[in-house]
C-alpha cells in the first residue's frame, strides 16, 4: 500500500462496497494540486481542501442515467475561484457550465454520463464539499400563474437521486409569491435553488415552517435535487403572482425665462403606484392644473364695483378655484345694486393687472390693461392672450384673459389676484368720454 500514500479527499457510501485501486480513492498532493484521476460510480462526493490551488475530477456514472448533476453541498468559493465542468473525459469536451465562487452557485448539468471538472481555488479558506451524481428529470415549463409548486410524489417521501427543474417564462418582470405550507427536505444533502436571469440564487434544505418566498423575474429556474443518503416529504408551496411598485418622475422641462408670467408649464411630480404583476403599465399625457383663488375685489365710496369671475364667455359659470393653463379666465366689473334710474353709469376700466398675492403693489406683477387699451402681446404671447370686450359703454366691463402660471415659483406658489382700477361716470349728460383708441 506504500504507493497509495497521499491524503484522502474523497468519501463514499459506507454502505456499499468499492472495488477500486487505491488511487481513485486518494489524491496526489504536489505543488498544491489536488487531482483526482478517476473515478467511476454513480455518485461522488468530495471535500475540496483549501490547501489546494487547483484541483481537478474525471468522473464516470456507472448508474442507469444518461445526465449528471454537480454542485456543493456545502461552502462556497471565493470571488474570482470557480469550476468549469465539461461533458466528456477532459477540459476538450463541451462546457455544461460553471459553479462560481463569491456568492451561492447554482447547480451545473451534464447532458452526458461523464464529466471533467476543473478548479481553481487558490483564494479560497475554506473547505468546500463538492458532490456530483446521476439523475431522474422531474419538474415543468410554467407559462401559467398561479402555479402549485410540488416535491415529486408529495405528501409521500421524494426519491433519491432526483433532479427537478422548473422553468417559468413570463412576458415581462413580475414579482412572485411562493407560498409554502411546508418544507421538509434532508438538511445536508437535498436542495431547493431559485434562480432568476439576473443570476439571483437562494438555496433551502431542511425544515422549514409555512413561509413566503418572493422574487421578482422574467425567467425563473427552480431547481429540487436530492442524493442518494435518505429523503423526507419534501414541499408544497402555492404560486401567486406579486405586485409590482412602479416609481417614475413626470417632469416637463422649461429653459430659464427672463418673462414675468408664461403659459407653458413647467411640472414635477413623484408618483409610486403597485399594480399586479400581469399588468400592462403606460403613462398617458397628464393635465396641468394651478391653484387659482375666486375673487371679489371692491372699491368702496358711494358706488360698488365688483369683479367677477367666470369660465366662459356668457358670463354665467363661476371660474372654479383651479384653472388649466392657458384656458381663458373671463372677468367682469359691474356696479352693484344699480336701479333703473341709474342706469346712465357708465364704467371706465382704466388698468388691470395680476400679482401673486393681494397685495396689489407686490411683484411680479403682469399688466393686462393700461389707459383703457389693452397692453400689447409680449415674450410671445399670442395675440389674443388679452382682449377687451365691453369698456366704456355701460353698467359694466369685461375682458378675458389667458390663464398663465408664474414664472420660477412652484406649483403650491400658483396664485392670481387681479386687481383693476374703475372710474365711474354718470352719463346723464352724454358728456362721458368713449373708448380709448
């Protein structure tokens, strides 16, 4: 036995008898490369020593299965370590895939009945217990939510040797609920892996209480694999789809105004809404509104005038408190409570203008009648922006003017007091003057 001096890695089933030469049972330990050279069985578990910066596996399945399964059972490499496992006798086969280090590594299939497994280990303190077999194909192609996720033959023991896989494709990301009632799985050696396409990989095995498991995917893979040492009931968990919180930013953006008013608006607004997981989420164009306060401005002496404010050009619907910019605001100047005998004021609406409270002196102001006329279109504006309707004619005035929202002050900042100056004449002699022209 001299010539099989070395230090032994590999462990088999203490159960079963093995008739190999001494070599395939121990590594040869040079220059820190563990190798194994061959090994045939239907199952192989090996702890990959961190005194090892490479190590190495041929493995052939004498089992009834044409495909293998490897991954670890327990501990995890280092970042920038791995495995690449190839089908075939040598690292010139196909690769089926890698174990990678730094993180929870999903399991590798082999769609062949050998398979060669290459390390490099060099970063990793730890031991790791590497462990590869044959398996029987169990699981589904999941399209349809809600879906029961079941362990084979549940609520009866699962078998040995199990390798199910469960694939769901859904159109766009989506949020998933599993919903265990229970699982029940051999703690050292059966697993159940989610992973996700973003490489996402959680890992159970044991007993485990009724709990949820959320997700969030476009294609999902469960995996359920078992080895050959004992089994339990396994699992059972229900399906549902999630919600999905969706957050965005609605901004129009408005280039710097040297302008006291303007009338296209500048918005933001946070939004967060949840919706369930199979919906189609679009936005659609959205409404500017302004907060816009009604007034009555009088100026008191031995006539009333008020200003009124309404939404449409008969004068008969009150303007409501908010406004969409630039629909026109309608306003009217009347003498109150005037009898028929009175009926020869007449009013003069010699200036209007808008500031952002009720101070009228206050700036920003924006002018919208001076001397009686209408002040010109600026910045712009269009030129029915302001118009005079009736002036210097009767009882009362009217105008209407384009809604606006100030410039550089925020949406809670948004209001428009209008403030005008009346001159009233008693016409009984027809010696009031007309329109300014």
């Amino acid at each position: 036995m001299s010539a099989c001096a070395g230090k032994v890695s590999g462990r088999f089933d203490r159960t079963s008898v093995h008739q190999f030469d001494c070599f395939l049972l121990y590594l040869s330990v040079s220059d820190a490369q563990c190798v194994v050279q061959n090994v045939s069985h239907a199952y192989y578990y090996s702890a990959i020593s961190p005194n090892c910066n490479t190590w190495a596996l041929r493995f052939v399945s004498t089992g009834d299965s044409s495909r293998l399964i490897a991954h670890f059972i327990l501990g995890q490499l280092a970042a920038n370590n791995f495995c690449k496992v190839y089908e075939g006798s040598d690292d010139q086969g196909k690769l089926a895939g890698t174990l990678e280090g730094g993180g929870l590594s999903f399991p590798v299939f082999v769609e062949s009945s050998s398979a060669y497994i290459s390390c490099v280990t060099n970063l990793t303190s730890e031991s790791v217990s590497f462990f590869i077999q044959q398996f029987t194909s169990c699981g589904d192609d999941v399209a349809d939510i809600p879906y029961k996720l079941l362990s084979p033959m549940f609520p009866s023991y699962y078998p040995n040797y199990a390798g199910c896989v469960w694939r769901f494709q859904m159109n766009s990301s989506r949020t998933l609920v599993f919903q265990f009632s229970t699982s029940y799985t051999e703690n050292c050696c059966d697993f159940l892996y989610f992973k996700n396409e973003a490489g996402k990989v959680d890992k159970f095995s044991g007993r485990l209480w009724s709990f949820d498991y959320t997700v969030t995917a476009t294609n999902l893979t469960v995996l359920f694999v078992t080895d050959y040492s004992g089994a339990s009931t396994g699992f059972s968990a229900t399906n549902e789809n999630g919600t999905v919180s969706v957050s965005f930013l609605i901004w129009r953006y408005l280039a710097p105004s040297p302008a006291v008013i303007q009338r296209d608006v500048q918005n933001k607004l946070n939004v967060t809404c949840l919706f369930d997981a199979d919906l189609l989420i679009s936005s659609s164009k959205i409404s500017t509104q302004i907060g816009f306060d009604e007034i009555f401005a009088k100026k008191a002496g031995t006539l009333d005038v008020a200003l009124n404010l309404f939404s449409n050009e008969y004068f008969n619907e009150s303007l409501p408190r908010e406004v969409i910019v630039p629909n026109y605001i309608f306003a009217k100047l009347k003498l109150d409570e005037i009898s028929a005998a009175d009926d020869y004021f007449i009013v003069q609406l010699e200036a209007c203008w808008a500031t952002r409270n009720e101070n009228s002196d206050s700036l920003p102001s924006y002018q919208i009648v001076q001397s009686g006329c209408v002040v010109p279109p600026s910045g712009g504006e269009a030129a029915d922006a302001k118009t005079l309707i009736r002036n210097y004619e009767s009882n009362f005035a009217t105008f209407k003017l384009m809604s606006f929202v100030w410039t550089n002050f925020t949406d809670a900042e948004q209001f428009i007091y209008i403030h005008c100056d009346v001159t009233v004449c008693h016409n009984s002699t027809g010696q009031c003057p007309g329109q300014v022209t």
